[in-house]
C-alpha cells in the first residue's frame, strides 16, 4: 500500500503488542519490515492501546493483525479510542470473529478510496 502512493496524507502506525510470546527484544528484528518514513512503529508493552479494540471487535485468540483506516478526522481523545473507517483481521475466518477476513488487495484499494 505504501509503495503504491507517494501522498504524505497517508500515515501508517504500526503497533507491536507482547501477544504471541512476542517481547519488545523480538520486536526489534521485526521492524524492517515496515520501512517507508511516513510508517512510525510503537512497542504497546502493557497492550494500553490495543485493549479497546479487544473490546471492540471481541477478539479471541492470537492477534496476529487487525488493519484499520481512519479518516484524517479521527482523534483519539480520552479512554475510547476513534471508530475505524474500515477494518480487517488477519485471523478473521480461523477464529470465527466479526470483522472481514485480512486481503491485502482489498484493504490497499479501501485506503486508496479515502486518499485525496
């Protein structure tokens, strides 16, 4: 998706949580996986920021990816964080959960549609 627009109004947040066995030391050799300058990556060691969604979405299992879209209006104020634009979840189908299963295509096309 980031190869496929130079658009500064796209801004990607990459954000590793300690599920999976994953420790902030595994994270480290992950990170060059994202590597456009508009990507900023984060370490939610205490799962502060990814805990809402859990919520949101009812997750179970291992979360191994759930990409989300926000409009440039979204802000995060206060304990409830902003209702995505657009979601999916890479473990949609293997754990029976509500949000579409991750496509690639699919989710680069959303975030294309909202770009100006």
């Amino acid at each position: 998706m980031l190869e496929q627009t130079e658009s500064l109004d796209l801004a990607v947040y990459v954000v590793w949580v300690p599920r999976n066995g994953a420790r902030e030391k595994h994270v480290r050799r992950v990170t060059g996986i994202v590597t456009d300058e508009r990507a900023r990556q984060y370490w939610d060691g205490h799962e502060a920021l990814v805990a809402p969604f859990d919520e949101r979405y009812a997750l179970t299992g291992p979360c191994a990816g759930i990409f989300m879209v926000f409009g440039p209006e979204a802000r995060w104020d206060g304990d409830d964080p902003p209702e995505a634009a657009y979601a999916e979840d890479a473990h949609a189908i293997q754990y029976d959960r509500s949000l579409p299963q991750f496509d690639a295509r699919r989710f680069a096309r959303r975030v294309m549609g909202m770009l100006p």
